[in-house]
C-alpha cells in the first residue's frame, strides 16, 4: 500500500502499515511489544516478537536515514518501540491512514 513520505512513496505490506500507524498515533510514547503485536493485521498468523524485530527492521529500512543507526523508530530495549516524536508524525498525515 503506498503512502506519501517526505519526497518519496513508501510501499508497505498490510502489516507494516498497520505497525507504523500504531507507532505515529502514539509517537513520543513507549509502545509495547504486546501493543504492537495487537495491531498487526488480524489475518497475519505470524504474530511474535521475532517476526516484529523484523517487520520494524523492514520499516526501518524504507523509513530511516541511516537503519543502522535509526532515528525515527527507536527501540526501549525489554519495552518496545517509540516514534521518535509529534514533529515527526506529522510526516504522515491522518488523512493517509484512512
């Protein structure tokens, strides 16, 4: 599904749309790993935290500046994950996740 960023389109799966939206929604918050695991796409079977590490590392790539080292998806190690803050939400505008 694509959606507009910055000056690009990202491409994202079902459920990596489903992981951001999550994170940008509370964006400057922990989100838990348990939360996160919720809002993947209810068909998704494959609802773990290995399989979240690496949907967030396959969003990391299309989102960040440098996925090595992010900026914009940070991890709380034994937490979970924040959006780096509301400034940068507003890179994804609500009407986007409709």
């Amino acid at each position: 599904m694509p959606l507009p960023w910055q000056d690009k389109t990202l491409n994202l799966t079902p459920t990596e749309r489903c992981l951001l939206n999550c994170l940008v929604r509370n964006a400057g918050r922990i989100v838990s790993h348990s939360e996160l695991l919720d809002s993947m796409s209810s068909g998704n079977p494959n609802k773990s935290i290995h399989n979240l590490r690496a949907y967030i590392s396959r969003l990391r790539k299309k989102i960040e500046v440098d996925p090595a080292l992010p900026s914009v998806i940070i991890i709380h190690h034994r937490q979970g994950y924040s959006f780096a803050g509301k400034e940068e939400a507003r890179w994804f505008p609500e009407e986007e996740w409709l």
